[in-house]
C-alpha cells in the first residue's frame, strides 16, 4: 500500500513503542515523515530502521510540555516539507501509585505529557490540517474506558484525550479536518517494561483488569489501525475510538 505518498506526517513519541511503529507504518506507506520525541538516542535508533535514503524524513527532540517547543517543532516540519497532513500523537508516560499516595506534582508531570502535550500538539497543527484537509490520531487507552487499579493519573489523562479528541472532531468536521482516537490494552512496549508498582499493590488483581483474550499485542498492531484511520481510506470517520485491547473490555 501507498496511502501515504505525498503525505507529511508528524509523529510524536517515535523513539520507540507505539510511536515508533507508527513511524515505521507511516514511512513504509510512502509519508514524508518528521519523527518527535524528546529522547534524542531512540530518535536516532528509528531513524536508523526507517533507512531514509530520498531525505523523506528528519527527527525533532520537543518536550511536548513546552508549548514554545512545540510551536517550533511543527514550524519546522511544515518549513521543512512545506505542510502537514497527518498528526499522529503517542507521546505519553504511565506510573502507578496508590490513590492517597500519587504527589500532586506526579499527577501533574503525567497530565503534563499525556493531556497537556497532545492538546498543544493539536493545537499548534489544527492550522496546517485544515488548510491541508489533514487528520488526527491521538493515543487514548482502555484506561479510559474502565478503571485501572493503580493509575488513577494515567486513567484520566488518557480519559481526557478521548474527550477532547472527539471535542476536535466536532469543531473541526465542516472544515475538513478527522480527529479519532485508538485505547490501546496491554501493549508490549518499554513503557510498559519500566513502570514500577506501589508495595501495596495487588498485582494479580491489576492483571486481571488488564488481561486479554488474544494474546499481548506488539506496536505494529496498534500502528496499523493507525494507519487507516490517518489515511483518506477512513473518510467518513471522525470523533470515534478503536478499542485495540484483544478483547479486554468485552
């Protein structure tokens, strides 16, 4: 498939995991490409498997916390490629702490990342993807969906990406720009790998809110879906959620 050709994607949260595979999808679609993430080291380990020999794509480090990183970030991709057509936003962190012990600055930093920095990334881009008749992918979760032990930070977070998310939408279908959201359940990715939990935790309880039915996936199964709800092939679609779990929610 070449959904992509002649398309500018901006991908956030491409030094690995999820963002990373969207990375990969996007460029293996034929988008020219501007790979964003603040860990300068994973950046350069994505660039290396994209193997960009026609200048297709560069890499930008943004703190996506900071709006005047962000401002200048999409300036420079759409400088760069001359506009944007696609932003994919899956910079995010995840933490677990019992609820009467989550620091108020903890909260912050999380919401900071995950809310705060998709809303200036869609922000700063709504411009562009309007003049381009472009589209949105924002990273939502199940645990927007359903309580999740632990994680009452991330939960709401990520709760309020999907309400926003579809707050774009509805702004922004008589000008021509898609806002959808995919919940990605239990992913394998190095987020997932590094959390750490509170000693109190029940962890098989945890687990059992989180299983699914099919096997974990990896990022390519999320980054595929991605892909057709940034591509023109999902037109009509706008304002929805693509629950990616393997039958977590039922």
């Amino acid at each position: 498939m070449n959904r992509f050709a002649d398309k500018v994607a901006l991908v956030t949260g491409a030094a690995g995991g999820i963002g990373r595979a969207c990375a990969v999808q996007l460029a293996s679609e034929g988008a020219r490409l501007c790979c964003v993430d603040y860990d300068a080291g994973g950046l350069e380990e994505t660039m290396a498997l994209l193997d960009d020999k026609d200048g297709r794509m560069f890499a930008l480090t943004c703190d996506v916390r900071d709006e005047a990183q962000v401002v200048e970030t999409i300036k420079r991709c759409v400088d760069h490629f001359g506009g944007l057509d696609v932003l994919v936003n899956m910079a995010g962190t995840l933490r677990f702490d019992m609820a009467v012990d989550l620091k108020l600055e903890d909260w912050a930093n999380v919401l900071a990342i995950n809310l705060t920095g998709t809303m200036l990334m869609c922000k700063h881009a709504l411009p562009h993807l309007e003049s381009s008749s472009g589209s949105i992918v924002n990273a939502a979760s199940t645990a927007a969906h359903a309580g999740i032990p632990y994680g009452i930070a991330y939960a709401a977070s990520k709760g309020g990406v999907l309400a926003m998310t579809r707050s774009i939408a509805m702004e922004y279908a008589k000008r021509g720009v898609r806002a959808n959201t995919v919940s990605p359940g239990h992913i394998a990715t190095g987020m997932t790998d590094n959390v750490t939990f509170p000693e109190e935790a029940d962890i098989d309880f945890l687990f059992q809110r989180t299983q699914s039915i099919l096997p974990p996936a990896d990022p390519k199964g999320v980054a595929s879906m991605v892909a057709l709800l940034a591509s023109e092939e999902a037109f009509h679609i706008t304002g929805q959620d693509v629950l990616i779990d393997g039958g977590t929610l039922g």
